[in-house]
C-alpha cells in the first residue's frame, strides 16, 4: 500500500512539475513574439503566478516539517490569490479590451490585501494537523473572503470574454472560444480540488492534485495558436523544442535519484 501511494504521489510530482514548465514555456513564447503588447505581458505575469502556485502546493505535499508544511499551504492561497486577479485582468484584455476602464488599482490593492491575510498570517489557514498521516486544513475566521474572491475574479474574467465576444469576427470569436473553455475548466477543477472538497469534507487529499488543472488551459490555448496562428508558428515550435529537451533531463535526474 506504501509503495503504491508513494508511486502515485510520485507520480503526480513528476506531472505538476512538467504542467509549471509548461506553463512558464508558453508565457515566455508568448511575451518574446511580442515584447510591446500588453496582453503578452500580463499572460506572461499569470502563467508566473500559476508556476509559484503550483511550486507552493508541490512544496506543502513534499515537506516533513510542519512549520514548513504550514508556510506551502499559506504561500499557497497567497499565490491563488495573484493568479484569480490575473486571469480576470487577462480576460478583460484578451484579444482587446472590454468597453470599460478595468478598476486596475482597487484590484492590486484587494489582490495585496488577501496576499497578507494568507501569508504569513492565520486568517485564512490557521494550522495544519496530521491525522494518520494525511494533512488537514484548519480553516481562519477570514477564509471566507478567499472563498468570494476567487469566484468573483474568475466569474469576472468569464463575464469580459461573454460580453465582448459579440463585438469581435469569426477569429476573434474563436480565440474567445477556446481560452474561455480553458479558463471555465481548469479554474472549476482548480476550485473543486483545492477549495471546496478540502472545505467540505475536511480533507486535504485532492489539493496535491489542484496543479494538473492548468493542463485543460494549456491544451486548449496551444491548439488555439497552432490552429488560429495567433502567434508566430516557427519561433513557438523552436522554443517548445528547446523546452521539451530540459523536460526530458529533469524527468532523467528526477527518476535516477528515486
């Protein structure tokens, strides 16, 4: 039974941390086709985010220390926090702007302030405790703003995509398509593994696995650049080549060290 959970846990390691390579690849691809547009660089900015999150959470589940454990499971709320509030403001740029003036400060300033209720504070996760061996959450008296923050932002981002969906042309509606597909998925699997069933059933169990959500966003945006050449095909297929090729050593020195 060990040897089979340690497989798995092993397992999804591996997993996550190909997703954040991925990930991070794509945000530099597309912030190095073009430095000087905006929405590059806020994608570049979320896909960090989403990397720092998916780095706490794999931390949290790898650590033997509690006080060690305590801080990935903080970091990791804090850094949830920065992704939801990207994703809203990429969605409101994304592929141009909604017809309003985004509330841009309000928004970093909210964003900051659940950042210091996560960490290194206890409103948001009080504690952690072991119960045979299984990490479980105790939940701060604040946890509740969390719980609003991120389905708003999320629920916003969608909202921008719907409303200016309408306005854009047959490519425009495409790109809408796909990345609103990628955002509805991976941020209701991310919100169900790491926010409500640890809420609800008092298990921390399906949070080592939040860090696979991402990979619906990543397939569904990179068949969206092949398939509508949204970007520049050549410098993708170069870079993700370059890419692939780090992957392939880290999983090589990972698995000859286990």
């Amino acid at each position: 039974m060990f040897s089979f959970l340690f497989f798995q846990y092993s397992i999804t390691f591996i997993l996550s941390v190909i997703i954040a390579i991925l990930i991070l690849s794509l945000g530099i691809i597309v912030f190095l086709n073009n430095r000087k547009k905006k929405v590059n660089k806020i994608f570049l900015l979320m896909d960090i985010s989403i990397v720092f999150w998916i780095i706490s959470v794999v931390a949290r589940f790898n650590f033997n220390n509690p006080a060690l454990i305590l801080t990935g499971a903080r970091l990791s709320y804090a850094t949830a926090a920065i992704v939801c509030f990207l994703i809203n403001y990429f969605c409101y740029y994304f592929p141009q702007k909604n017809n309003y003036k985004f509330p841009l400060f309000p928004g970093i300033f909210l964003t900051i302030l659940i950042i210091l209720l996560s960490y290194p504070d206890h409103y948001i996760i009080k504690d952690i405790i072991l119960v045979n061996g299984m990490q479980k959450n105790i939940f701060g008296p604040l946890f509740f703003i969390f719980a609003l923050f991120f389905p708003l932002n999320v629920g916003w981002g969608i909202y921008n995509l719907l409303t200016k969906r309408g306005l854009l042309d047959r490519l425009g509606r495409a790109q809408i398509n796909f990345i609103l597909s990628g955002v509805v998925f991976s941020t209701a699997i991310g919100f169900s593994t790491n926010l409500i069933i640890p809420f609800l059933f008092e298990t921390s169990l399906t949070e080592r696995y939040g860090p696979l959500s991402p990979f619906v966003f990543i397939v569904l945006t990179t068949y969206a650049i092949f398939k509508h050449q949204l970007f520049n095909v050549k410098i993708i297929a170069t870079e993700l080549f370059s890419f692939a090729l780090w992957i392939i050593l880290l999983i090589k020195v990972f698995l000859s060290n286990s």
